[in-house]
C-alpha cells in the first residue's frame, strides 16, 4: 500500500475512534453535564476552587477565619482545582458549569490516551480503540467521579496512559541506543506528565511510578536482553523520580511537612479545637442529606454534621459576606444549572 494511503488510512482510523469515544463517552455519562451534582465530595472541590478563586494569586497557607479547618494551600494538591478557576474564567461559564464540563472530559480525554497507548506503543488502532471501549465500559471508571466525586485524582488519570507512552519511547530509543535527540524530547515529556500528574494528585503519580516499574519487568521478560532493558528501565525511573522531585519539592517538602506536623491526618489533629466562628457559612436552601449535599459550600456536607470544622467568618466578614450565596455556587437540585442553561 502507497504511504500516503496508508497515512490516510490512519488519519481516517483516528477520526472515526475519536467519534466513537466520544459519543460513547457522552451516551454513558451525559448526566455529568446536567442534573443533579454526582460524586459525594464534588461539593468539597467546588468550595476549595472558590475559595482559591477569592485568594489568587496569593494564597495563604491557612483559611484567614478563626475555625477555618485545614490549610488552604497545602491541605490538598491544587492543580485540578486551579484548572478549574481558569475554564470558568476563560469560557464565562459559572463555577459549577465549569466543574461540570471537565469532571465529563476527563473521561473522553483519558480514554483517548488508552487509544494512543494502543497505537503507538503496540502499533494498532484498533487494539487502541478496543482498550478505549472497555475502560469506558467499565463500572469502576465512573465510580471514581460519578458516585464519589474525586475531581483532582479523576482529572490526575488523563496524564496517565501519556506519561507510560512517553516512558516506552524513552525506555526504547535507550535501549536501541539510539543517537537521535527523540529520547530527550520523550524523557521532557514524561518528566512534565508526571509533575502535572502529581500536582493535580500525588496517587496518581505513584500509580505511573509503579506501572513504570512493572512495565520494566515485563518488557526485561519479553525482550531479548533481559539484563540491559531492566537496568535501563529501573535507571530511566529512578532518574524520572529524582528530577520529578526536584522540580515539585518547592511544593511536597511544605506539603508532606504539613500533614506530618499538624495536617489533619495527624494524631494530635482532632485534640485542637478551632475557636467558634461568628457567622458560618451555610447553603441558602437545605432540602435534605442526599438532594441538597451540594448546596454546602464552601463549608461541604461535611460542616453541616460536624459544625466544629465550619468556616466562619470573623476577621474580615464584609470581605467574605455572600460567598455562600453567590450565584456561580448556588447548585439547588430543583434548579437548571447544567451547561445547556448556558447561552
């Protein structure tokens, strides 16, 4: 077959998968874009990028309220929700219409990457394209965000089929020896996949860690030098790992040190009691437990059970007034909000 038809053909598989994922994609979770806010800590994430919307870009390290909670700049890793303040600004749309159109991508996204995985990594599209239906298919692919609502760990998934592609070109061009500058272009690009993955959630960036250690192992076991392709592979991911945390330790240094010394995972954490807020910040409506979670913001579901972990006002309460009641967060469940009430 000529090369150009070849290409064609390619070009053409590309475009016809990319449809069929993303219809699929739409078909199996269009309720994302409308109707009532899925996920049990959606509501959380929603509170934490608003209240880093009213900060930017000088965020403190701690809510400036007396009973504030946990640290604002360190109590969870920042870049999803920093993603999501800069769509709503950059589109118009609200907050939550926002919230909404990347929680639905993130699916289309990262299974589109499976596809590429298949294509450049086993050189078939349609081995892509199969791998792309099937994680799509999968109950537990929307379990993470559709029941449980863990935004930055959902959105942390889509760097995660590139990094391990940029792994194996790396991890080849090593191999082969080969001369051509391609491997340092691949390495640059795997570095940056695993630092944006551990910005938007550290368990995802040790998820690439660890499939880039077993991926060695099984490679060491099909390829004809066993030797050579294992201690290759372990050195290209020790190295990925040392110059990753090289680059983010300005942030995990502060981060880890934080949850060590008095994070809220810490043994004498639940022994400090934050002073009582003067005004805290409740849903305007409060229908019930399961239709109304989301209305809590930016306090969570979470403050209205537990009022010791509120967040009030009491420094400055002019300067916070109306932030539960703003109309970008006002997600009532008998009301339209999704993204088709956009115009």
């Amino acid at each position: 077959m000529p090369r150009s038809l070849d290409r064609l053909g390619k070009i053409l598989h590309l475009i016809a998968s990319s449809a069929i994922i993303f219809a699929l994609a739409y078909f199996l979770g269009y309720t994302l874009l409308n109707g009532p806010l899925r996920g049990s800590d959606s509501a959380l994430h929603l509170g934490y990028a608003r209240w880093l919307d009213t900060f930017l870009p000088r965020v403190p390290h701690w809510y400036p309220l007396q009973g504030g909670g946990q640290s604002l700049l360190h109590g969870y890793p920042l870049l999803a929700h920093l993603l999501l303040i800069g769509v709503q600004h950059l589109s118009g749309l609200s907050l939550l219409q926002a919230f909404r159109l990347i929680s639905f991508a993130a699916f289309p996204l990262s299974a589109l990457g499976i596809y590429f995985y298949g294509w450049i990594v086993f050189r078939n599209q349609t081995v892509g394209l199969i791998a792309s239906i099937f994680y799509l298919a999968a109950p537990i692919t929307w379990t993470w965000m559709y029941d449980w609502g863990f935004f930055p760990q959902h959105v942390a998934f889509v760097f995660l089929t590139p990094a391990l592609i940029a792994f194996d070109q790396t991890l080849s061009h090593l191999t082969n020896q080969s001369p051509s500058r391609l491997k340092w272009i691949w390495f640059a690009g795997l570095v940056s996949l695993v630092v944006l993955a551990t910005f938007t959630h550290m368990l995802v960036a040790t998820a690439i860690a660890a499939a880039m250690g077993l991926y060695t192992l099984f490679a060491a076991l099909v390829g004809p030098d066993r030797s050579t392709t294992l201690r290759r592979g372990l050195t290209l991911t020790v190295l990925t790992g040392l110059v990753v945390g090289g680059l983010a330790a300005f942030y995990l240094v502060p981060f880890y040190a934080y949850r060590e010394s008095g994070g809220p995972q810490h043994p004498g954490a639940s022994s400090i009691t934050p002073a009582a807020p003067t005004r805290v910040l409740r849903p305007a409506s409060y229908q019930s437990a399961r239709n109304s979670h989301a209305d809590a913001i930016p306090a969570g579901r979470h403050a209205l059970r537990h009022p010791r972990h509120c967040i009030g006002v009491h420094l400055h309460p002019e300067k916070f007034s109306g932030i539960a009641e703003s109309p970008d967060l006002d997600v009532d469940r008998n009301r339209s909000d999704d993204l088709r009430s956009h115009a």
